[in-house]
C-alpha cells in the first residue's frame, strides 16, 4: 500500500522553510534581536518576501514582468546580504582599530574578489549594455548573481576571523554575531558547492535522449532539495542560538523585581 500525501519535496520543503522563516522574525522581534541585528533582519524578511512571491505569482503572470519583479527583489536582497557582512563585521570587532579593519577588509576583498573574478563565465559587455528591456534585466540578473557569491565568499572569510580572534572583541563562541555568522557561512559553503557543481554538470553533460536529459534535471532537483535542506537547518539553527541569551546578559526574569 503506497502513501500518497498529494506533496512533492519541493513543496514540502518550500512549506517548512517559510514557517521556519516567520518562526526565526517572531525570535527576532520578540527576543528584541531585531534592534541589535536590523539588517540581518531585513534579510530574513526578503528571503521570506521571495518565497511567498515564488509561491503566488509564478506563471500567473506575462514573463517579463514576473522576471522584473523577482529580478527587482534579487538585487535588492544581495545587496541587503552584503550589508549584513558589513553590520556582523562591526558587531564581531568592535574596539578594533582602524589599522586592523584597514588589512582585514583589504584581504577579505582581495580574497573574495580574485574568487568572484574566476567564478563562472561573464557575458560580453555588448549583451549587457545594449538599450533594451531584456539588456537590462540581464545586467540585474548579473549583479544578483554576482553580489550574491561576493556576500557567500565575505561570510566564509568573515566567519574564520571571528573563530579565530572574535573572543578578543567579545564576539566568543555563545555569542549571537559568532552564531549567526556559523549558519550564514554554513548556507553560504552550501550555496556555493551546489552552485559549482551545477555549473560542472552543465558543462560537461551533453545529453543525447530524453531519458538522459530527464536525469541532468533530477540532478540538479536534488541539488536545490539538499540545498534548501542545509538552508532549513541553518533557520533552526539560528532560531535555536537567538532564542538562548548570550552569556552575562540578564533575563528577562532576572530583571523582574522580586516581591517583597
């Protein structure tokens, strides 16, 4: 007797992730977070702003305008996830001096964009600058992606230099930047593998019948399942480590006066 629940994985992982999602902005607000972390805040907003907008608005709307809106909503939540390192960055070193923020950024940069630089094909200029619609939703599309893997590679980079001196600017182990930036380098090691081995299979797969060609797509289904999964987990991790105080603050009940 086989179950059928009338749910493919997508869904239920789409269903799963965006209650995860209002789940982590109830902590957020409700642990007063959001006043120490607006920006990581805002993110988790877009993220789940975008999921709800996948949800209702594909293919009920005429393609162009479907692509501008989600394209409208990808450069503006990468652009948010690059002032989130920003503001973790701030927030890990505070006490830093400029010297050590000057070299700190200079390598990070450095690092991350000779990565950027060598990461997938970049398309000829002419395509990019021609005076059409589709010219412009391509040059958004690129700075999405684009900003997108520049954000993952500066959390990765980021997350190692507060492992490695965060303790020495009071941004330790139990600490809400140091385990906030633990689940944000996590999504972003995953995003990055699933991403460069989609973007190997492209390039070497050549398939010659629809059976072949059906299986390079449940390849890259699989891909986007284990992604999001890793990217669930990293909600509950975040959920989990923001809802627990950080140590030497006080609680809530510890600032309640004692009755007499």
């Amino acid at each position: 007797m086989h179950f059928n629940s009338g749910f493919n994985v997508v869904q239920i992982l789409w269903a799963l992730t965006f209650a995860a999602l209002l789940v982590l902005l109830v902590v957020l607000l409700g642990r007063d977070r959001a006043k120490r972390f607006p920006w990581f805040t805002a993110s988790m907003v877009l993220v789940a702003l975008r999921l709800l907008a996948s949800r209702l608005l594909f293919g009920r709307m005429a393609p162009m305008t479907m692509s501008a809106i989600f394209l409208t909503l990808a450069v503006v939540a990468a652009t948010v996830s690059l002032i989130v390192v920003v503001e973790l960055a701030r927030r890990a070193f505070l006490g830093a001096s400029r010297r050590a923020w000057f070299i700190s950024t200079l390598v990070l940069l450095a690092a991350a964009g000779g990565v950027l630089a060598a990461w997938g094909p970049w398309p000829a200029w002419k395509t990019l600058t021609a005076d059409s619609a589709l010219a412009t939703l391509r040059l958004m599309q690129l700075y999405a992606q684009k900003a997108d893997v520049l954000a993952d590679l500066l959390a990765i980079g980021l997350t190692l230099l507060v492992v490695l001196f965060g303790r020495r600017f009071k941004a330790g182990w139990r600490s809400h930047t140091q385990q906030i930036l633990i689940g944000l380098s996590t999504g972003s090691i995953a995003q990055l593998a699933v991403r460069g081995i989609w973007q190997a299979i492209a390039l070497h797969a050549a398939p010659r019948s629809q059976a072949e060609y059906e299986h390079v797509m449940g390849l890259q289904e699989k891909l986007y399942n284990a992604n999001s999964l890793i990217y669930l987990a990293v909600i509950i991790w975040w959920i989990t480590c923001l809802w627990i105080d950080e140590p030497g603050t006080k609680s809530t009940q510890d600032e309640t006066p004692q009755a007499a």
